[in-house]
C-alpha cells in the first residue's frame, strides 16, 4: 500500500488518520499538522471556555503511536506536486503520497475597517484564540461580539455567565440569519435578551476606536459608538482552499469534491470545512464536526477499499446558556412550519416540512428525542401530519401521514 498523506490534523484529518487504519489499510499513514499541539476539539473553545477544560486532545496519550500513524505536528505543507505525486514542507522536507488527502479547514474572516488590527481585537478558530479570549474575558468590562452567528452566540452566553456586560452586532436585520429559520433566531435572541445581552440587528460597524493601539470602541454608520474593552470578530470563516487551488485542483469558495471527497485531481481527496461538498442537491460548506466525519468515514472506505457508508443527514449542535441547541437537515428547503414544545420551558422543537409535508429540517432546543426522531424522518423522506406533530399528547413516532 502506498502512503496516505494527510495535510490538516483538526477534526477532519485526525479522524481519517484513524479510520483509515481502522478499515484495515496497512500502509503508511502520515499526519501533518502546522498548529504544535496534538489535535484537540473546536467546539468547547466558544462554550466552557472559562472552565478547566480548555485544552480536549481528540485522542489519548499513545494512541497514533498505536496506530502507527506518523504525526508531524508543527510542520506546514507549502506546495502539493501532483504530477510527482509529492508534497513540499514548509521547512523543505519533501513527502511522497499515493493517496493526499486536504483536511486543512478554515480561517476566520477579518474586518477591512479602521482599528480591526488593534489590540483587543480577537477572532476564535484555536486553542492559542481560546486562550487570549479567556484572558480577555477575565479581565472584565464590556466584549462587543461582531457578528451574530453560532460562534458569536456561544461566546456571548459564556461571556454573560461571567458577568461581563455583552453587546452582540448583527449586520443583518436578525442572528443567523444564513443557517436558522425566522422563528429559531427570535426565540435565541429573546433567550439572550432576557439574562442580559445586548443585541443590535441591523447594524453596521465601520471602524474600531483606539487609544494607544488598543481597542477602546465599535462605531456604528448611524455614528453611534459602543465602548468597550475587547472585541471579538465572529463574521464567518475563509475555506484554507490556496494549497489545492495553486496546484491546479478545481476550487470555488472551498475544495469542490464529490460526494466520496475525491477532487479533480486522481488520488487527491479532500475533507472538512476546507471542502464545498453535495449536500441535498447543492454544492455548499457545511462547516460541522459531523460533516467532517461523515466525509471522513467515506474516504477512509475508499482509501482501504472497502464498503462505503450510507450517507448522512446533515446535522450540528450548539450550547448557549442552558439551551442544547440541536439542527438536522436544510432550513430553507421548507415551507411551513410547525412548532412542539414550550419555548417559556426551553424545550422545543421547530419541524420545517416542503410542500408535500416531507420534513426537510428540525431545529431543536433541550429535546433529543425531537431531534432524533426528526432526523430519522428526514432520512426515510416520510410524509407527516403537522397537527399530530404539533399536538403534544401525540407519540413523535406516530406522527406520519
Ligand atoms: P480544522 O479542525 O480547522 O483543522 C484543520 C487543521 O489544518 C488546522 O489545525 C490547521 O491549522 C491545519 N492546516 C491548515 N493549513 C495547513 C497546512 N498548509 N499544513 C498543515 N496543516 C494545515 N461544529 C459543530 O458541529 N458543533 C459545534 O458546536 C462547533 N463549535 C465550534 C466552535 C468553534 C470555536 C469553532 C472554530 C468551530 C466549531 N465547529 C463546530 C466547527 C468544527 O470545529 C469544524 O467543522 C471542524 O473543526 C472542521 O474540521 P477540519 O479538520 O476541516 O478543520
């Protein structure tokens, strides 16, 4: 078997290290990595940032020496030769591959506005982010979170719970606005509103006041300026794709791959947020841990020859306050809605159906047994009956038409 080489060691990378080993390929594997620590988990950087647990390895101590995975964290790919079959390091070892796999995620996006270099002014993507922003939120005052997306959501409510005073700003005239329904972002933000922060739709920031080099202000175009002592960037994220498009590999805002993760080249996959993948008829970036395992798994079947898994429904999670926030599926694919549960009680769920009464997504807050239930009907393209869904004496499970 000739090497499996894999650029990126985040959620994507790591994890197909494994699983192509786990399916029984025998040949080298070899892991490269430019951040020094070993692969760590994403999520808890936005959520318990302020608890012990910062720092989670997805792997315990020894394991890809078990597994025979050749780690080499620290070390950045700076050109892939596809006609050789080899990748270049940044400090000019070369690595032959038989199969390359690109898992080299994304980036935050910056703001091209006045003072957005300043100190004080922080994006979350790492551990070494994670850091600065709990310093930052140990330090006090007031964090205004530009922009109301996942991220920004989850900092804000741990920011709360630490008692500092939170303003969020919305470009757009509600939060989420790209991924959650109407209803879903209402009932988030009165969520938010009701223990304390402050969220502007909206609105539009066009610099960042300093004093000595430091943040000291967010100003808006209507010539408002909000005071603070720290600013965090949460504007979207940048698909790592430059490494593939230099080298000739078919690139449009993200990594374009099938549905098994092959690119144009022969024997270049890729995965993770670095890719835009099919997903319901569509190309887009699903930027989530089971996204990125679920590409993972496939490719590792393709790697090791063998049998390819079922496909998946998109889902993701999110914890903000006391709410689990679970989605499964595509919220603009729907035309109606129906609701079950108790926003006052935080549980419920909002079930999007198309105009046959299939569902195509479920957003859910506190309630598995929605969520789960409403995956499974997405999958099975079931055709359900939205008074039996919303009547709460009825059993989810009884619900199809
Ligand atoms: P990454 O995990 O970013 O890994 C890519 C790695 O490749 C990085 O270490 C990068 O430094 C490295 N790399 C890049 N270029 C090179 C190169 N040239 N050479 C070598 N290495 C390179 N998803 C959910 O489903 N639920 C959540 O609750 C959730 N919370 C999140 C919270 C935060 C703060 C963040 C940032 C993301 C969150 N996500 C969540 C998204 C999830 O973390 C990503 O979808 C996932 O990490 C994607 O995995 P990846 O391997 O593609 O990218």
């Amino acid at each position: 078997d000739s090497p499996v080489v894999i650029i990126g060691a985040g959620h994507a990378g790591a994890n197909l290290a494994a699983l192509v080993r786990q399916e029984g390929f025998t040949g080298d594997v070899i892991l490269l990595g430019d951040e020094v620590h070993d692969p760590y988990h994403r999520p808890p950087l936005s959520k318990k940032f302020m608890g012990d647990s910062l720092e989670q390895p997805l792997r315990g101590q020894g394991f890809y020496d078990e597994m025979k995975i050749d780690t080499r964290f620290g070390s950045r790919a700076a050109r892939i030769l596809p006609s050789e079959r080899a990748v270049e390091t940044a400090d000019g070892s070369r690595i032959e591959y038989g199969t390359l796999v690109i898992a080299t995620g994304s980036r935050p996006r910056r703001l091209n506005l006045p003072g957005a270099d300043a100190e004080g002014v922080m994006t979350l993507r790492t551990l070494d982010d994670a850091r600065t922003l709990r310093s930052a939120v140990q330090r006090g005052g007031r964090l205004v979170i530009i922009g109301g997306g996942y991220i920004g959501l989850e900092v804000a409510a741990e920011a709360r719970v630490h008692d500092l005073a939170v303003s969020v700003l919305e470009r757009e005239e509600r939060v989420l606005a790209r991924v959650a329904s109407h209803e879903f972002s209402t009932l988030l933000t009165d969520h938010h509103r009701v223990r304390g922060t402050d969220i502007l739709t909206g609105v539009d920031v066009v610099g960042l006041a300093t004093d000595g080099g430091a943040v000291i202000g967010v100003e808006l175009a209507d010539g408002t300026s909000i005071p603070c002592d720290a600013v965090l960037v949460g504007v979207g994220a940048i698909p790592n794709d430059e490494l593939a498009a230099d080298c000739g590999i078919n690139c449009a805002d993200g990594i374009v791959v099938d549905e098994n993760g092959r690119t144009s080249v022969p024997h270049v996959f890729a995965v993770g947020d670095a890719t835009r993948r099919p997903v319901g008829g569509d190309t887009m970036r699903f930027e989530s841990i089971p996204s990125a395992m679920e590409q993972a798994k496939r490719v590792a079947a393709c790697i090791a020859g063998t049998p390819l898994p079922g496909a998946e429904v998109p889902w993701f999670w999110s914890d903000q306050f006391d709410l689990k926030l679970k989605i499964a599926g595509l919220v603009h694919h729907g035309v109606s809605v129906c609701r079950r549960g108790d926003a006052g009680a935080a549980k419920f769920g909002i079930f999007h159906l198309d105009d046959h009464n299939r569902l195509v997504a479920v957003e859910t807050a506190n309630a598995p047994s929605f969520f789960m239930a409403g995956k499974k009907f997405i999958a099975s393209s079931a055709v359900l009956d939205p008074q039996r869904i919303a009547d709460p004496d009825t059993d989810l499970r009884s619900c199809l038409a």
